[in-house]
C-alpha cells in the first residue's frame, strides 16, 4: 500500500509522533527532527557537488543516520511500541576515522578559518552550522525529555567532519583558507 503524502491531519498545527502522541508543530521535538531533516536536504546538495566517490558515498551513509536519528526524535520515548533502528558506537568511529584520515592529509591548522571561497566549500559550511543548530534543539530537548545521548555525540561529531570537509575540499579546490586572526 501507498504511503499518502496529505493526511490533513496537521492542518490545525499539530502533528503526531510515532506512538501517536500529538504535539504543536513548534514543540521542539518538532523542532529537533525538523532541523535534522534540514541537515539531512543539506548534505544532499552538497553531495550534488562532489565527485569524490568515497566522499559520495560517507555522505550518503551519514543520510541514513541522519533518518535513524529523525526516528528516534519523532518517536514518543514513553508511548511508542514500534521497533526503530538506532545509532551505535560504529557510527561514531567511523566520523572520526574519517576527520583523521583527512587531518593526515590536510596541513595544520593554527587558526579559525573564515568560511568561503568556493560554492561548494561554503556549503559545506553551512552544512556544518545547521549540523550545529540540530545539535543545540537535541541538547535543548534532552533537558525535558528523554532522548538517546548518542544522538548529540553523532551529531557533534558529524560537525567535526563536516568541518574537516570543508577543508578537504578547499585544498582539492586550491582556494586559500583566510585565517581568522583577532584584531585587537
């Protein structure tokens, strides 16, 4: 059978977690898979970008967390009876097997680094500050419902890569990284 994309249910601003719960479209669980489903549209428009097929093909994978994660937001952690998958151990190593394998590659970094100097760089940076953002309504929502603590420390992680990224891929692109430098 066919999922039905209008259920008029939500017409009114509410809308149902999984276990049947209703909430205000603004509740931050709403709030929290929102902007992880944001992050995730993202990286699809970054990876319209890339040719690297090792980066094409972590940035899908890192997708499919990313709808892990958006099942276990959008379900009600006192109600809900369906089996959903969750994020594990692996998930996170393999982030950061990733961020090593590019800082071996990438020189040294002894600033912040200004965002900016090709489309696709600055993608990925925006990327990673709405990676950010969904960490901060996870971390908000954690403070009143219960939410699995390895969805922050994914998430926290994934803006580690998405960062390093954006290094990656100026370096392949030759733009120069402007470092930050304080004036004071």
């Amino acid at each position: 059978m066919a999922i039905k994309i209008y259920t008029k249910t939500g017409d009114r601003g509410q809308t149902s977690l999984l276990g049947g719960t209703r909430l205000p479209k603004h509740h931050i669980r709403i709030e929290a898979y929102g902007t992880v489903d944001e992050l995730c549209a993202w990286i699809g428009l970054l990876r319209d970008s890339l040719t690297d097929k090792n980066d094409l093909k972590t940035l899908i994978y890192i997708q499919d967390r990313l709808f892990t994660i958006n099942s276990s937001l959008a379900s009600d952690p006192h109600k809900n009876k369906f089996k959903i998958p969750h994020i594990g151990e692996q998930d996170i190593t393999m982030l950061e097997k990733e961020i090593d394998n590019m800082d071996a590659v990438l020189p040294e970094m002894k600033s912040f680094v200004i965002p900016g100097g090709h489309v696709t760089v600055s993608q990925c940076h925006i990327t990673r500050c709405v990676c950010r953002r969904a960490e901060r309504m996870v971390v908000h929502l954690s403070e009143t419902d219960k939410v699995d603590e390895i969805i922050v420390r994914y998430l926290n992680r994934l803006s580690d890569y998405l960062f390093m990224l954006a290094r990656k891929l100026a370096h392949g692109l030759n733009v120069e990284e402007i470092p930050w430098i304080p004036k004071m």
